[in-house]
C-alpha cells in the first residue's frame, strides 16, 4: 500500500469519527432542548400534565425524586396560579464522558402568576444529563428550580 493511501484512510476515518461525535451532541442538544421546554411550559389549571413532562424520558431514579416532589411542587404552583410558555434560545454540550452527556439549555420564558397577572419574561438556563449508553435517558436536571416563581 502507498503512503499516500494510508494518509487518505486515515484522514477518512478521523473524519467520519467527527461526523459521529458532532451527530451525537447534535441529539443530545435536541433531546435536551426539547425536555427543557417541557419541564418550562406549566399550566397551573393541568398541573398533573406539566409533571408527566417532567418525568419524560427520565431515568427511573429521576422519575422517582419528581413524584416524592410533586406534592411540594403543586403547593407552590397552583396558588400562584403559574403559567409559562418557553422557547428555545440555544443549546450547547458543555461535557461529555463515555456516552454521559451534559448540556446546557437556555430559555426565553414568558410567565404569569397570581402575583405577576401582566407577565414577566426571563431567561432560564438548565443543565441536563443524558445518557446515550441508556436510549438516550435523562439522568439529571439542574435548574427545574430557576423556571418555579418564587414564594
């Protein structure tokens, strides 16, 4: 075999190598966006809806601290009559190791609440944990707290 070969067959592997990695963080950064939205859009009057979102696509370990939380989170939510609507602003990997990925996800969100009728827009960040090894699960989600009104 040539050198020159070699090189091109090395340069077609890195190559396709890059095209896996940047194929993956893309469907991590869409996974991640598309939970976060989710867990953002609330409805005071379907709030059991808004905690089927949260618990989407959520390993069952996370599954289970949003349904010993849910209680408390309703306590907050449905007297100050919260409701948002979020939309996607960006998001970007921040880590990634052996198939764990960490996004960082950041949102415009409108929101109105009994204490603010006239709506108030913000921007929410959240950092979620995907694990590509487990389809794709949601393992972690730092944030959920900065997209709840605040008492």
């Amino acid at each position: 075999m040539s050198v020159s070969f070699l090189l091109w067959l090395s340069a077609r592997n890195e190559l396709r190598e890059a095209d896996s990695i940047a194929s993956a963080e893309k469907r991590a950064e869409e996974i991640a966006s598309e939970y976060a939205v989710g867990a953002s859009n609330i409805d005071y009057q379907n709030f059991d809806g808004w905690v089927r979102n949260l618990k989407s696509n959520t390993s069952p370990a996370l599954t289970n601290k949003f349904d010993l939380t849910a209680p408390q989170l309703k306590e907050i939510v449905l007297p100050l009559k919260w409701s948002s609507n979020a939309t996607p602003i960006a998001a970007k990997v921040k880590s990634e190791d052996a198939g764990v990925y960490v996004v960082n996800v950041f949102l415009s969100v409108t929101s109105t609440s009994a204490q603010t009728p006239e709506g108030a827009q913000t921007t929410v960040t959240y950092t979620v944990t995907l694990d590509k090894n487990a389809d794709w699960k949601i393992t972690d989600v730092g944030g959920v707290d900065m997209a709840l009104p605040i008492k």
